[in-house]
C-alpha cells in the first residue's frame, strides 16, 4: 500500500473502507494497565511491530525523542531508555524498555519520536510519532491538549475510557494544521505483549478480511470509527508530516495514536 498522503477533495466525508492486503507496521508505545490508582513506576516497552498479524518486528534505531506531557509540562524520558530484544513468532528485533515515574493525578501523554525505519521492500523511510495515554487517579487533565509534534493526532474521547461498542474520533494535525483527506490506518493489539519475557504472546483475533482498515480525515481532518472490539486500537495517519524526505530517500512521516476501549459490564 502506497504510504504517501492520499488528496481527496476537501468534501470528503470520514469513512472506513478495505485496502488491498497488506501488513502494517506500527510503532507501540505498550504498557497493559492505563488507568492507574497507586503512584509508582509504570513500565513501558517500545516496539516496531506488526501487533494485529503478530507478524514481523522491525530494529529500532535510537529514538530522537521520548518524552512524557502531564499538565505540569513536559519531562525528557530518554535517559530511561533502556534496549531490549523482542521476540516476535517470526524473528527477534531491537527495542527498548522504559518506567514511567507516576506520582500526581492526571493525563500523561507518553510521546515517542523515533529514528527513521529504512523499509528495504518499499525503498523509503517510515518514521511512526506515536502518542499513547496513560491516567492516574481517574482525573483528566491534559488528554485532548495537541503536544506541539510535527504530526500528531489530537483524540477528541477520552482515550483512556473507550467502550467497545462506541466510536472514537480525532483530529490529524501536521504543524498545528488539520489535514484533510488524510488516510489513517487502523490498528488492532492481537498479540500484547509479555511485559517480563519481552515477547509477543498468542493472537486472540485474526487479521480482517480484505486487508488493512483504513478511514479518511474530512475537510476538518477529523475522522471517526467504531471499536468493535474492547483492547488497544492505534490509527497511523500515513505521510502527514512535513518532512517528506530522509537520507536520500523518500520519508513517510506518520501520526500514530494508541487507544484503550473496554467493555461495559
């Protein structure tokens, strides 16, 4: 599937369709337990993945940034870096592993840009800005607050609370702009990962037929699809970054976001 940004006309409405088959990579900024009541360490792992086929890892290079946004202001994570080798069913890959101090009551945005994936098959580069949500004490603070990335997507639920069943929307921005007819891939956690051996665990759904599951932004950049299914849901929206261009090759600069949805009991 071609990663470039996708120009439909500024009427096109959100929808959700079916690409031609194809496995997507996905940059995980992964903790299993996002709503948290004690204050401690909560640990992370960094992985460049393909989580719904549970298929192929990719090497991480050295991240560029890793940070945490609360609504005290921002905090360099890089120092907790920690690398690791993830097993995937396929091969093992570069990772890294980090803990995220939680003391105060409040949203943390955990925030990762990381250095861009040379993808040989497709002769570019992919590099996968990726927020994911993490709350303490059940307070929402900062959720919906844009952290200022070249390309982010601002979630407009609360993204820590999604109910399978529901719909979750967000906004895509590339430097503070809404991007409209972009195409935001859609990402399910079949296999999450075992936080103590650093390894994919079994799938607990198959890939959907047709390929990947693709929405598009409308004229206000804004997209919405319906969580069929409680777990972690990412959305990558594909080249929406304004860097076009790494190394000599071309660049896909892509916004990810990482959801929760639970069920309703």
């Amino acid at each position: 599937m071609n990663r470039v940004l996708r120009t439909l006309s500024a009427a096109a409405l959100a929808a959700v369709a079916f690409a031609p088959a194809a496995e997507a990579h996905f940059q995980l900024v992964y903790t299993p337990e996002i709503n948290v009541e004690k204050a401690g360490n909560l640990p992370f792992r960094l992985v460049f993945w393909h989580p719904l086929e549970n298929g192929h890892a990719m090497d991480m290079g050295q991240p560029k940034e890793f940070f945490v946004v609360t609504k005290d202001g921002k905090a360099d994570l890089l120092p907790a870096l920690k690398p690791i080798t993830f097993k995937g069913p396929e091969n093992s890959a570069k990772a890294f592993a980090a803990d995220l101090p939680m003391k105060k009551n409040g949203d943390y945005v955990v925030t990762l840009v990381p250095a861009p994936y040379l993808e040989k098959s497709e002769d570019i580069y992919i590099q996968q800005i990726t927020k994911s949500f993490v709350n303490k004490g059940g307070l929402p603070t900062n959720w919906s607050d844009p952290v200022g990335l070249p390309t982010e997507i601002v979630p407009l639920n609360k993204p820590n609370n999604i109910l399978a069943g529901s719909t979750f929307s967000g906004v895509v921005l590339s430097e503070g702009k809404p991007v409209a007819g972009a195409e935001i891939e859609i990402e399910y956690i079949a296999a999450a990962p075992d936080m103590k051996a650093n390894a994919a665990t079994k799938p607990t759904v198959q890939p959907a037929p047709g390929g990947a599951i693709i929405a598009i932004t409308d004229e206000n950049g804004k997209f919405t699809f319906g969580i069929p299914k409680a777990g972690f849901w990412g959305f990558a929206a594909l080249g929406t970054g304004p860097a076009k261009e790494f190394d000599g090759k071309e660049l896909s600069q892509d916004a990810v976001i990482w959801v929760r949805a639970f069920d309703f009991k």
